[in-house]
C-alpha cells in the first residue's frame, strides 16, 4: 500500500502520512548515537564517532559544529545534509547580529532552520533534509537550552534526549538517571554509561566518543569547548567501564 504514495513528498496516504518524511527519519535511526544532556551550569554533548578506516585523516569533528559562541549541534543523519544546514544557520546567526547587535536566540534560531526543513516536506521535487540536530545554547532570556529537531520540522526543548542509532534504549536509561541538578561531570559519567549500553562497538575509550561542552568560563563568557582525550579516558577509568571491556575479552 505505501508503494502508492511514497514516490512525492507531498503526496499524503489514507492513513495521513508521509512516507518520504518518516523515512528520512528511519535513515537517521541508522546513524551513530548523539546525545544531549542539560545540566546546572551548562550543556553536555555527545556523539559516537565512527571512523571508516585507519587511513582516513580526521582534523575535526563530524558531527558537533559550533554556529556561534553561545550555540552548538551535534548531528545525526546525512553529513552533507548537515553541512548545508549548518551553513544556514551560521548566516542566520550572523545576520541577526549584524543588524541588532546582539546574538540571536537559540529557539529563534531553531525555528528558522525548522521552517527550511518543513518546506523541503511540502513542495515537489525536494526531498526532506535526512538529519537531526540536538542543539545546544544559551541566551538572555531562557538561559542553558536543549533542543531537538527532526526532519518534519517539529522541534522542542529536552532535559535530556538521544537520537541515532539505538536512541529508544538510551532515552530509558537518561529517564531513570537524569535529575534535575546534575553537573556537567556527573552529566559526563550519565553519558559514558549510556553510550557503553548503546554503542555497537565493543570498547569503550576517546577513540569511539567525543564530548563538547558549552558553559561560562571564569569571566563569564558562554563557550563551546572540546572535552580532552585524556580526560574522557580518565572519566571512563574512573567508572569503571575501561575494566569491565577489558574484563569481557
């Protein structure tokens, strides 16, 4: 039956769906695991990295991106997709500045480059954008944000979420651990533990995760930082995770 109408975009079924929509998102089920977590003094990120070979030379991240100072995405999907998105929202941001002097607020942001996704769901002859973002961001008004955006458009804030490959499983374990006064260590160890669970891969170490932290230094500036190899290994060594991979070889 959906062979009738998954050929258009814009074609709905009986059922009211959109099958080019929903399988956009089931390709994103398909890419390595991104998460997200909110914590008192700023915003964790997470991502799977997943290398294609040893001779590949990496200089920098894939999947999390800086947008400006106070806002950063990790993505799981389609690279290219997201490279093009991305690319819009830098100049989103840009130009918001350039005309109020003053750094554009992340939802704002948020639903501008979700309104770009939701027309490419509506007109004929695109195809929706196979990538979703968990942004994270701050400003004046609401403070440390966590969002999440899909390809149909929709998008909303998360104290802490998943998306990517075996994101069901994750979300249940950050259900169960998450409190609302979590710091950004402990939001480190939350992440280690859930990613040790969902990950296909068989060990553990900075090699297969990267983090990203955005939170304010001693001068009060909102940054995104890269959280150091070493210290994501001495995380992992600290719970316990290195020894119980090395245990089960």
């Amino acid at each position: 039956m959906a062979r009738r109408y998954d050929s258009r975009t814009t074609i709905f079924s009986p059922e009211g769906r959109l099958y080019q929509v929903e399988y956009a998102m089931e390709a994103i089920s398909h890419a390595g695991i991104c998460l997200g977590i909110l914590a008192k003094e700023g915003v964790l990120l997470g991502v799977e990295k997943k290398t294609p070979s040893k001779l590949l030379e990496v200089t920098n991240s894939e999947k999390i991106y800086k947008i400006d100072d106070h806002i950063g995405v990790a993505a799981a999907g389609m690279t290219a997709d997201a490279n093009t998105l991305i690319n819009f929202s830098r100049i989103v941001a840009q130009r918001h500045f350039l005309t109020y002097q003053e750094a554009m607020p992340v939802e704002q942001l948020v639903r501008r480059v979700c309104d770009r996704k939701q027309g490419y769901t509506q007109f004929g002859g695109l195809r929706p954008y196979g990538v979703s973002f968990l942004w994270a961001g701050w400003d004046d008004q609401l403070g440390f944000q966590l969002l999440q955006s899909d390809p149909s458009g929709n998008y909303g804030g998360w104290k802490a979420t998943a998306i990517g490959a075996n994101n069901q499983a994750a979300q249940s374990i950050l259900k169960q651990d998450y409190t609302d006064d979590i710091s950004l260590d402990e939001a480190l160890k939350l992440s280690l533990k859930v990613l040790s669970k969902s990950m296909d891969s068989t060990t553990l170490s900075s090699e297969k995760v990267e983090f990203y932290r955005l939170s304010k230094d001693a001068s009060g500036q909102v940054g995104m930082v890269m959280i150091a190899d070493k210290d994501v290994d001495a995380a992992i060594d600290a719970a316990g995770l290195a020894k119980q991979e090395e245990a089960q070889q």
